[in-house]
C-alpha cells in the first residue's frame, strides 16, 4: 500500500494527491490518502500557527492504515513536509 500524505495547507483531493493514487492504482498499488487535522477543508478550525505536533495521533493514523492490508509492504509518498517558516 501507499500512504499519500499532502502538503502544507493542502488536502487529500488536490490535484497532485488525487494524479499520484490514480497512477500507483492503475499500477496496482493499494493507496491511501491521509488528511492532516486542520488543513483542506478544515482550515478555517484553526486560529493561530498550525503545529503538527500530535505526532502521536499520526502515527497511529498511519500504523492503523499500514494494518489494513497485512502481509503487503507498505510506502509513503509526502509532499512539502517541510512547512512554512
């Protein structure tokens, strides 16, 4: 499975998320895209700095959509994880 991981303020159905699944899909890869609390359509709930400091809730987001095809191996494709400064 692929884990598709969007970018800064960006959203599971932009245009690159959305390109990169159906290729890997048409390729026969499983993939799943993952949307980050407060960002996309979301955006709006926040009202100071966007920290994605639960880390924790991430990680057993992604572990639990990593267990849903098991015996499969298993990628992240993640885009501008880098933020704004």
């Amino acid at each position: 499975m692929v884990i598709i991981l969007h970018g800064w303020e960006g959203i599971t159905s932009s245009t690159y998320c959305v390109r990169t699944g159906d290729r890997l899909f048409r390729n026969c890869y499983s993939v799943f895209r993952f949307n980050f609390r407060y960002h996309g359509s979301r955006h709006y709930l926040n009202n100071g700095l966007i920290y994605d400091t639960a880390l924790e809730e991430v990680f057993k987001s992604l572990s639990r959509a990593a267990g849903m095809l098991d015996g499969f191996q298993d990628f992240i494709d993640g885009y501008s994880l880098g933020g704004t400064i």
